[in-house]
C-alpha cells in the first residue's frame, strides 16, 4: 500500500488537495499498478513560521517564489 506523505505551507484550500490527493492517486495507480483503495495521501500544513529557506523564514520573506 504506498503512503505519501505532502508537505505544504499552510494556506491551501480543500478543493486544492482534493485535486492533488486524486491527481497523485492516479499517478500512482497508473505508474506502479497501485491499488486505487489501498493508496493513501496525507498532507501536512506547515505554519509560515516553522519553514525556512536559504535561512531564512518564509514568514519573514518579503517575496513571494
């Protein structure tokens, strides 16, 4: 059964996961022969706050990439 695991920061809305949870599932199904039922997709929203890039807080970026 393949578990993925999608790291985000926070702020996506329910419609964008659920297109990105079935979007992965079909990959999966259609790459590897995964089955549909078994798959499993979990998201973790990560607050601005406890993610950094280049040293930097995301939170505390003042552009946006």
């Amino acid at each position: 059964m393949p578990h993925v695991t999608v790291q985000l920061l926070e702020g996506r809305t329910t419609e964008q996961k659920r297109a990105a949870a079935k979007a992965i599932t079909d990959a999966l199904v259609e790459t590897i022969g995964a089955p549909r039922e078994s798959t499993v997709v979990v998201f973790q929203d990560i607050p601005r706050d406890s993610w950094s890039r280049g040293g930097t807080l995301v939170v505390d970026r003042t552009e946006r990439k």
